[in-house]
DNA sequence: TCTGAAAGTCAATACCG
DNA sequence: CGGTATTGACTTTCAGA
C-alpha cells in the first residue's frame, strides 16, 4: 500500500478531520486558510485515495449502558481444519467484539469486547466464545480506567 | 452515568451515524423514515445527552507511512512520588499512543501504539517510554493482523 | 492550482396537528 | 411527539486568471 504525498496544507485538513468529522467544507477551508472550492478539491482526493477511510460517529459506552470493556486473549488449537476462519466468521458476528488482532509472541488473537456488566461477560465466554468450535482457551483483562483515548493517528511524521 | 432512554427510531439513526457520521440531517431522515425537522431534534438530543461523544474522520496508518502497530505493556515503580501523573502527561503528548489504559491483574498500564517502523518503534522505547522517571519495565507486542476493526459499539441491546 | 460566481441542496427555526 | 414551510448558509460545478 503506497503512502501519499501531502503537503502541509493537506495534513491541517486531516488533523482539523480527525478532531472534527463533520466540518463542513466551508469550515474547513477557513481552517487551512483557502477557499472553499479547493479545499473541497484536496478532500475528495484525500478521500478517493483512501487516506480517509471513513467517517463515524463515536457513541459514549458508558451512556448507553455498556460500563465494562475487557481484552480477551483467545488460543485455538493448532490442529483440525478451519478453525481460524469459522472462528473469524464468528468475530465478525459478535456486536460485542469491536477489535481481534493476531499478535506476535504466543500464536493466540486478542479481542477488544464491550459488555454491559460482569453477568453479560460470562454469558459472551460460555454461550459464544467456549461454544466455538477450536478454542481452547480464555484469558480475560478488564478496563480499570482509559487514560488516553483517541482515533486520531498521529501525522506530523509526514512531509511539510 | 446515568444510561439514555432510547427508542427503536433512536437506535437507527446511531446505527447509522456509526456507520458514516457525515450522513446529512435530510439523508438520516430518510434512512430512519422521519421527516427532517424531527430528526434533526432527535440528533441534538443525542449529541447534547453525550450518547454522540465526538464525530471524527478515520485515516489509514498504511496510507499515512503507519505501518507498525503495537501493544505496550508499561510497569511504573509503585514507590515514589508523582511517577503515574508525570507517566500519564507525557502519554497525552506522545501522539504515538493512542489509547492508554490501566487493566486488572498486573498493576500496569496498557498502551495502543502507531509506528512507522521498527526504528520508529525503539526510538520510542529509548528516549521516551525509558527516559520517563517511573518507568520499570516494558513489555511489547506487535499487531500482525486485523481481523476486526470497528469503532461502532453495539447498541441492539438497548429498548426496542 | 486557485478564485469567483451561479444553481441546487441543506440546516435551522418557527409554527401547526 | 410528529409534519410543513421559510430563510439563510452551504455544497458543488464551471468558467476564467
């Protein structure tokens, strides 16, 4: 995947984005000090280029009763045919999971899962997780506190 | 934190909102069939309630020159004073991280971490995450894959 | 590549069932 | 709670520098 090539003024664009997904173009012009029309340019093409991958809104967990998010470390067993791809189907499936990574170090997968409370965690280990077929074994963390808590990607890496 | 009474016409417009945040009022009207004007209220009413925390714009760390994620396991010294307030300040500068949580378990912290590379990655270890005074030990992973990668949380759980 | 103007669309408000 | 109508702002496109 090639990186792209921004200049300063398309790097003011994604920050200013990244903080605040509904700017409007006029807005965001203003930002980065041209006008509208050119800037609307730049981001289509920020977007067709797929620098921008998507606009979200982000939901308060907390708010709508989801008070508990846990890291769940999943191990399959190595043997037996596609395992790893019904367990993935599976991911995909669980509203509950919002991230699984392969990870280096044990040949494992880690899930990022929101809960409603301890009673909904177990019942997402026994009824779902223990239920697929391959895993062998859970081990889970819970969230005490989020000190730090974005989606945005650090860019000031990039050109100038 | 008290949890917002949501009805069925509310749950779709977040689902939708989830899915693509720059969703115009009008075309969230459509999708949830309502006419404008009420939707319009109803999404202030999310968005004043904190239910809508943030809208923001998602960028691809491969298309950013991002091409190294990894989890980083911090352990700061428990003796000693200011060590967790100094370690956490220096983790909202750091633009690198993105999230920074403290887990159950090992009293230690969990770091979400964006790189461009190998070198990128020590020269975070050695002259930041080492040279903060506190820190004792780091322990990282690498993320070899993404199987699943949302920011929508789930929200079919809620009234109907 | 930017500016500026023109046409269509939308947000935001007021008002009414 | 819902819908309709209005005004001003914004998006989008195109011609020209």
């Amino acid at each position: 995947m090639p990186v792209a090539t921004l200049d300063k003024t398309d790097i003011k664009m994604l920050a200013a984005l990244q903080a605040n997904g509904r700017l409007t173009n006029v807005e965001l012009a203003e930002k980065v000090a041209l006008s509208p029309s050119p800037c609307l340019r730049r981001l289509k093409q920020l977007e067709e280029s797929g620098v921008i991958r998507q606009y979200v809104a982000l939901l308060e967990p907390a708010k709508i009763g989801l008070g508990l998010q846990a890291f769940v470390r999943v191990s399959l067993e190595k043997r037996g045919g596609g395992h790893l791809e019904n367990f993935m189907e599976a991911v995909q499936r669980w509203p509950e999971v919002v991230n699984c990574y392969a990870m280096t170090g044990e040949m494992d997968y880690l899930l990022q899962v929101y809960f409603e409370d301890l009673e909904h965690f177990s019942r997402f280990v026994m009824d779902d997780l223990l239920q697929q077929p391959g895993v062998e074994d859970v081990k889970s963390s819970f969230v005490l506190k989020e000190f730090k808590k974005t989606t945005a990607l650090p860019i000031s890496h990039l050109g100038q």
